[in-house]
C-alpha cells in the first residue's frame, strides 16, 4: 500500500527542465539573499540556477552592473534587485501550467 506521503515524496519534479540565470558580483548581499531563496525553493520545484559573475565579462558588467541581482528564466528578465518569493511561485506555477497545456496540445494531435 503507497501512502501519501510516500508518492508525495516519489513525484518529479514539477518545473524540471527550467532553468534560472542570475547574473550577480562578488560581495553582493542582494546577490547572495537571490540565491539562497532560489536554492530553498529548488527542492519543491526541480529547478536549475546557473549563476554568471558579470564582473568576468565587461559586456554583461556594463549592462547588468547596477542592476544585479537580474535573474532570468529562460530569455526573460524575471527579477531586478531583489526575487520575490510570492511572485517566484506563482511564476513557476504559470511556467509549469503552460509546458503541461502545451504537451497536452501536442500530445493529443494525431
């Protein structure tokens, strides 16, 4: 007999496959809270976070410099300064919403 919490606990991930892209500086506390409530969210969610220095490329210093940090799902500026927890569950629930309404659009195409 499975118990609840059992498949509970056996089920993917719901928003694996997204991935997160803060762009942050060294030294930056804004950075390091954005980082640690996408980290603490990540375990419910199945998430990945790649985070990018924008001190290593003057390109992206220049465009994200004052700004950080700016985190991006996919190609889409999501977040600046700081991530809110609310919005960031309600954003990752209309991400899954929509891939799950998009594979049952393409899944039952003959």
């Amino acid at each position: 007999m499975t118990t609840l919490l059992t498949r509970f606990l056996s089920r993917r991930p719901r928003a694996a496959g997204l991935t997160f892209t803060v762009y942050t500086r060294a030294g930056c506390c804004c950075c390091h809270k954005a980082l640690e409530l996408l980290q603490q969210h990540r375990p419910r969610w199945g998430y990945t976070i790649e985070e990018v220095d924008v001190d290593g490329d003057p390109e992206l210093a220049a465009r994200y410099g004052t700004e950080v940090p700016v985190v991006l799902l996919g190609d889409r500026v999501r977040f600046r300064g700081k991530v809110n927890p609310v919005l960031l569950d309600r954003l990752l629930t209309a991400e899954v919403r929509n891939r799950s309404s998009a594979a049952d659009r393409d899944g039952g195409e003959c």
